[in-house]
C-alpha cells in the first residue's frame, strides 16, 4: 500500500528470520521505506543479518546498544547516509539472570544491570544519540517491543518484567519531550512470539501455549506484529504517543477462556 513511501528509519534488533525486527524490515521495504539496519557486533556471529540487508537493499551498521559511543558513531553514519530519518524500531532484548536460570530472589545484580541496560536503557540512548546527531526528523516515530509482563508477573518472566516496566516509563517519559517537535514513541506490547529471546524464556511454551488458548484472536505472530509496527510507523497515526498498545489477540483483555476452564476441569477433576 505504499504506506511508508519516501520515509527513511533504522530496525535495531534482526538476528534471523524469525526475528519480530526480521519481519518489520520485510513489511518497511514492502511499503515503501529505506532502512539502515543494526545489531550488537556479536550478532554477525550468530545471525544472519547479511541476507535481510540484501534482500531488502539496506546496509547494516554493527553496535552495541550499551554503548554511547557506537551509538553516536551510528547516528553520524546513518545520517551520512539518509540524512535525517522518519522512523526508528527498536526490538532488543536480554535478560542475562533469565538466560542463565537464576531466579527473580536471588538475581545476580551486575547480570540485572545488564539487563536493564540492554532491554530498557538502550532505548533511551538510541532516542538520546538521535536528537543529539540532529538524525531524526520532526514529525517521526519511534516504536519499542514490549510484553505484558511489564504490568502483570508471568512467573518465569523474572526480571525481564522489571525491563519491560522501564522501557515503558522511558516511552512516557520521552514521549513528552519528544511531543514539541511532533516526534512520536509508542510501545508494541505483542503476545509471546516463537524467537531467539522468546525461546531463551523457561516455560516459554507454557506461556504461549496459555495465550494462545486464552487469546480471542489467537497468539499473534511475527508477521501482524510488523504490519503493525508500520501502521505506527506511518503519518496515520500521527496523533499516537506515549501509548503502550497491545498487540495480543485479546489477551490483555481476558481473565479465562472456555477453552482453559475446560483444559483446567479435565487435569483436576470437576467437582460438580
Ligand atoms: P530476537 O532474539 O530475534 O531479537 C532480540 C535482538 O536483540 C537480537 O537481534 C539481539 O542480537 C539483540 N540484542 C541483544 N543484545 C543487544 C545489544 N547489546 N545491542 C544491540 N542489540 C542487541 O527476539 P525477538 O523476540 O524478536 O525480540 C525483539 C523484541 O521483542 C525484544 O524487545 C523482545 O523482548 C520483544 N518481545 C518478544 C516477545 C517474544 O515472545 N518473542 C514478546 C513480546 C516482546
């Protein structure tokens, strides 16, 4: 549909194909858009980034999002490139005491930090290098991935929600200072999604599986979730900011689903 026709951006966060940044930068080419691409230099390792920026004409530049040094060096890169651009889509995340199985009471606090510095903090350091390489125009969007475990405990979620909690108050936060030169940042807060990170979560598929079974609509993939991100990416949104929206089938909305009351009754038993 063109919706993105003309407009230049940068996806942070494709590691492979199913990836949700993977996705949104299939859709931004679809309608029209020109990207840089990004991810942490050990990525070149473990993905396979090279095939995405060939197939969808972009160059990649590697950084840490942890690091304000490489983040200045990007901005000044891509706005070599682009000038200043339209949209940014930021689709990190780790949760290092996640990974490594500790749990939420005994939480290792130099991996939390990282944590917090890589799921959260990055944001604020990619929004705070944008404005200050001036590589981001009035009237853009920015748009961050989030979970609803940054309001509700999904036990295994562990300090990720602690993460997803931040990121959300920092959209708030620079959603209002963004607001006088009309540049909007929103949260995706999307249901579980079969990836690299999603799949590091133990009981993962118990999560999805549960979701899935609650959601009216079903879990929502990848896919939806990047023609999403571009609806938010586009001039018809332009009034949005500051918004956490949920991009979940419904289930932020539910409590129990027949589906589950009927699953519940047949493992213990109804006892009526
Ligand atoms: P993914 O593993 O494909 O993407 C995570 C990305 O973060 C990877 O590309 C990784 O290289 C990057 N990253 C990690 N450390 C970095 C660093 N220091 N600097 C730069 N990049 C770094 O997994 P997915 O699921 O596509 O994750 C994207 C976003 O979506 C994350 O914010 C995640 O929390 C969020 N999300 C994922 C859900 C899921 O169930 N998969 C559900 C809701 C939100």
């Amino acid at each position: 549909m063109g919706l993105l026709d003309g407009k230049t951006g940068i996806i942070f966060g494709a590691l492979n194909d199913e990836s949700i940044a993977w996705a949104v930068a299939e859709a931004a080419k679809r309608e029209g858009a020109e990207f840089v691409l990004s991810n942490a230099p050990v990525a070149r390792r473990l993905g396979s980034l090279d095939e995405l920026a060939e197939s969808t004409g972009s160059s990649i530049i590697w950084a840490d999002a942890t690091s304000d040094e490489e983040l200045a060096d990007l901005f000044e890169q891509v706005k070599e490139e682009h000038g200043p651009i339209d949209f940014i889509v930021h689709s990190i995340g780790m949760g290092v005491n996640v990974r490594k199985d500790v749990p939420y009471e005994d939480l290792n606090y130099n991996w939390y930090q990282k944590t917090l510095d890589i799921s959260a903090v990055s944001l604020h350091r990619i929004v705070h290098h944008a404005l200050d390489q001036e590589a981001i125009k009035d009237g853009g969007s920015i748009v961050a991935m989030s979970y609803i475990g940054a309001q509700r405990i999904f036990s295994k979620y562990s300090e990720m929600g602690d993460a997803k909690a931040l990121l959300e108050s920092i959209v708030r936060a620079f959603g209002y200072r963004l607001g006088k030169r009309d540049i909007r940042i929103n949260a995706i807060s999307q249901s579980p999604t079969k990836t690299t990170a999603g799949s590091g979560i133990d009981g993962f598929n118990a999560m999805y599986e549960f979701a899935e079974r609650v959601s009216p609509l079903g879990n929502a993939d990848a896919e939806s979730c990047a023609d999403y991100t571009i609806t938010l990416l586009s001039d018809y949104t332009r009034m949005v900011t500051m918004q956490t929206l949920y991009h979940d089938g419904g289930f932020s909305s539910m409590g129990i689903s027949d589906q589950l009351v009927e699953a519940m009754e047949d493992s213990f038993g109804d006892d009526e």
